[in-house]
C-alpha cells in the first residue's frame, strides 16, 4: 500500500481500548468483552442455526440476496461449509432469550487443515487461492467469510471484538495467513469505479502474495488512472470491512467477482500475519492465542 494511501487510513481512525478479558472470562471461552457485549466460538448446533438466521436477516431480507430455496424456507443462510468451519459470534447478554437470541454479529472461520481435508477454500471458486496456497507450503491459512453484524450493532466495539475474536482464534492456530472475500454491495462495478480503482493501484496483492480471479469470472479493477483517483473520496466509497483490513496491512487481489447471488461484486483480501503493524499486535496483544480457551 502506498504511505499516502496508509495515512489515510490512519487519519481516520479514533482511538480506544481493545476489548478486556479476565482470567475468568478466558476459562468459559469468551474471547472478548465490552460492556454487555461479548464474543466466542459457537459451541452447539442451535447457536450455529441462529448465526444463520443473523446471515439471512443481513443478505436477504437487507441486501436482497437470492439463496437455495430450501435457505429461503428456513430463513436461514447455509451450506456445505457450515459444517466444517468454526462460527465466531459477538452476543449482547443484556438481549432478553436464549442465548441463540442474544446473538447480533458472526464470522465464519475455516482453517487449513479443515479445508484440505474437504477439497479445498470457499473461495476457490472466485479466485485462484488454491495456488496462492500452493505458493506457500510451510504457511497456515485461515479463511474468514459470511461477516455480518445487525444494524443496531454496527458501531466500533462489535468490530473491535469481531477482530479481538478472529485474532485469538488465528494466534491459537498458528494462523500465517488470514484471508477471504469482501464485498461492495450491488453488482455494477462501475458504481464502485473509485474503491476498486484506489484498491488496484494502491493495495493490490504481488509477488509471492499476487493472487488472480478465476479467469472466467474476472472482472477489471482498473477502472480508472491513479492520477484520476483521490484517495479521500475512495475511501468513503471504501465498505468498512474493507478499510479494516486495509488498515491492518492487508492486500487485495487482481480482478473483483460478481456474485449475483449475494447482490455483491466481491474482492479477495489477504492478510499476512507478517504484514499487521506492531501498533495492532500491540493493540490486541501479541500472546493473544492465550484468550482462546
């Protein structure tokens, strides 16, 4: 990423605490709290069904997105993946219910290992991640996929323990590599010409990190010149998921994907553990492996 497009980034962030953990948190699992808000792995079959139902209340009934009908029955987001990742909630325990009904944010989490024994990364039918794996033999990857936060809850502290969650959880792993697709609602890539250009000219993934879209997927990102692209504008057009990851040293890949399904062009993002600054690791502790339990 180009320093001008990193101060950016840094110019408007805020500043505050990462999310606080007691021993005692750590022994039931939570991975991060703040206030009634708080974020762990989910452990039964209910819980993952109710993550499903916060999905399909984010992309269908908010971002219109067309699912497998016996998904649109059960107003419920699923498929073959459900089963062999891991789901990182976030739940507001002041929320009257269950547990499952307390639940206001998730992440979907499939490590290396997983995957290889399943045939490979969701992503592999956009972009070319099974070579950029490939590419890398001694490196753990981690997919991350399916975040959705309700709209009541999108404010920094449900992100901050998203993130306080997956860091945890890669640092327990022996995560190298965290990275899946992002996305820009809407299938025109021309109404996101200045986002995909700014990622193109100033965040995009090479050398041993270079990872393509799928051929016949493609699409260009260089839509417009880097002299013809401000840098402040782009960002606002920027979804915010995105700029978190930028900020953290991320790359993104050559070539955006329609999803027409999910309403979506999308992007592959790759994180290097490698690649986020000390002022991050810092941030929410470089032992953090230790908040997962």
């Amino acid at each position: 990423m180009t320093m001008e497009a990193l101060d950016l980034l840094q110019a408007a962030e805020r500043a505050g605490a990462a999310p606080a953990v007691s021993t005692a948190l750590l022994q039931e699992g939570i991975l991060g709290r703040i206030g009634s808000l708080e974020t762990r792995i989910a452990r039964t079959p209910g819980e993952i069904e109710a993550a499903q139902a916060v999905r399909y209340r984010v992309f269908v009934d908010e971002m219109q997105a067309r699912l497998p009908a016996d998904a649109m029955r059960a107003k419920r987001d699923f498929d073959r993946w459900d089963e062999i990742c891991d789901h990182l909630l976030v739940l507001d325990t002041k929320l009257d219910g269950d547990v499952e009904d307390q639940i206001v944010a998730t992440y979907r989490l499939l490590r290396h290992e997983v995957a290889m024994e399943h045939g490979g990364f969701y992503s592999d039918a956009e972009y070319q991640t099974d070579k950029l794996v490939a590419r890398h033999p001694d490196v753990r990857f981690m997919e991350l996929g399916r975040s959705c936060v309700l709209p009541d809850y999108r404010s920094k502290r449900t992100v901050e323990l998203l993130w306080q969650g997956n860091w945890a959880y890669a640092l327990k792993h022996n995560i190298g590599v965290m990275f899946g697709c992002a996305s820009f609602h809407g299938t025109n890539p021309a109404e996101h010409a200045m986002a995909l250009s700014f990622l193109y000219h100033n965040a995009r993934a090479t050398g041993e990190w270079a990872v393509n879209a799928q051929p016949e997927l493609a699409v260009d990102m260089n839509l417009m010149s880097a002299e013809d692209v401000s840098g402040r504008r782009a960002l606002t057009g920027l979804p915010p998921l995105i700029k978190g990851y930028l900020r953290l040293g991320a790359m993104v890949g050559d070539g955006a994907v329609i999803d027409h399904a999910f309403n979506t062009t999308d992007v592959l993002v790759v994180l290097p553990i490698s690649s986020i600054s000390d002022r991050y690791l810092n941030y929410y502790g470089a032992d953090a492996g230790r908040f997962a339990s």
